[in-house]
C-alpha cells in the first residue's frame, strides 16, 4: 500500500500472488524469485502517477517463519521451506 503520512489516507494498494509448491507430501515451498518479482510488480503498480521525489519510506511484509538458505553473494540456493511444511 502507499499511504500519504500528511493526509493519513491510503494512496494506492497492490497485491500479488505467489503459489505454495509441494514437490512430496507434507512439504511446501515458494520460490524467492517469485517474492522478488511480486515486490518489483506490486511497487510498480502503487508508485503509478506519483510524484517519487515524495517518497520517503519504503516497508514490505510478506510470509513468515520460512527457511531461505543463500550462498555467499545472498541468491537463493533453493526454494524456501514455508511455515506450511512437516518435513
């Protein structure tokens, strides 16, 4: 969401979907990239006709209690292992 601090109005709202996998049962993965591309798109659609020189603050949420494991130069190694999973 955008969200005008001098008017306390919410501005502009976006949101993308991204699909839970799930290679064997009881597990459940989602691809990091897929986050980056939903963030990428999302802050595309929000800043749409705004003046950007006005932003002042950037926050993002998404899923929680995930596993990312990275390599040394922080890409993904593999798909994330979602709060959903049993293994």
């Amino acid at each position: 969401a955008l969200f005008d601090a001098e008017s306390a109005q919410v501005v502009a709202v976006a949101a993308e979907e991204y699909p839970v996998e799930q290679p064997a049962p009881n597990m459940a993965e989602q691809s990091p990239e897929r986050w980056w591309r939903a963030v990428l798109n999302t802050a595309q659609r929000v800043l749409q006709g705004v003046d950007r020189s006005r932003v002042r603050a950037i926050g993002l949420t998404g899923q929680m209690h995930g596993t990312l494991l990275l390599d040394a130069a922080a890409q993904p190694l593999r798909p994330a292992i979602i709060w959903a999973d049993g293994r």
